[in-house]
C-alpha cells in the first residue's frame, strides 16, 4: 500500500507532458485523492476488525510458523487437535514427529475419556499416519467403540 502510494504520487509530480485535455495537476489531484481514500479505507478497516487479529497485518511470521506455534504453545488437547483442520504442508515437514508423538500420547485417553472435544468431526480429521494402531481408530470413525 505504502509502495502504491509513494509510486503513483512520485509519477504524477516527474510527468512531463500529458496526452489529453488534462493539466499537469489533474494526475497529481487524483494521486492524492486517491491515497487518501486508501489510507483512510485501510484505517477504517484496522479499526473495525477483531483487535486479536490486528498482529498479524505486524507480524512478520509465516502462516506456516503460527500454526506451528499454536499447536508448540498450547497444553490443551482441544486447542492442539485444530493442528488437523490446516494443510500438513504447513507443519507436517517441521513439527510432524511431534504431532505424531503427541497423538500416540493421548489416543488411547480419547477413546477411554470421551472428552467434550473429542467430536465425530475431530475423530475424523486425525491422519492415520500419526496412529500406530489403526484398528482403534477405525472402530472410533466407524462408532463402534
């Protein structure tokens, strides 16, 4: 945005000559008027959006490394399970051993527990790669546990 604004005004103001019925300053206008409804349309927006997403128009993190890091920082199952709602290209190559680990861990707890978050949908989400045993995981898809 920043770049769209410093370039079109820096064209306007070095044009020499213009083909048409303009004056010089017509373009220069319109460059103006323009940056000024972007900058106040975009602080509009950054104003009327959720402010726990305002980080992420700062942050320099990859969406890849903050999902990777939701899934590093966070303790509770329900949270971590979302790991299997993103695309495994964006986590599987760095943290997948881990994901694997962590499943392996609390599997069995899942199927003896219920717990609330352990949903139909969150029982179908978990790739089979990251179960050794895949008769339980099956049997639990297929309801009959």
């Amino acid at each position: 945005m920043v770049s769209t604004v410093v370039i079109g005004l820096a064209s306007a103001t070095t044009m020499d000559e213009i083909q048409g019925p303009f004056e010089k300053a017509t373009p220069m206008k319109a460059m103006i008027g323009s940056s000024t409804g972007l900058l106040v349309s975009f602080t509009v927006f950054l104003c009327a959006i959720d402010q726990k997403y305002l980080s992420t128009f700062i942050s320099m993190k990859s969406g890849n490394t903050i999902i990777q890091e939701y899934f590093t920082k966070n303790k509770e199952d329900e949270k971590k399970i979302t790991i299997f709602k993103c695309n495994e290209n964006k986590w599987k190559p760095i943290i997948g051993d881990e994901v694997k680990a962590w499943v392996g861990e609390h599997f069995q707890q899942w199927i003896d527990e219920k717990p609330e978050s352990f949903t139909d949908y969150n029982k179908s989400i978990i790739p089979e790669w990251c179960v050794d045993d895949k008769a339980p995981l099956k049997r639990l898809r297929s309801k009959k546990v």
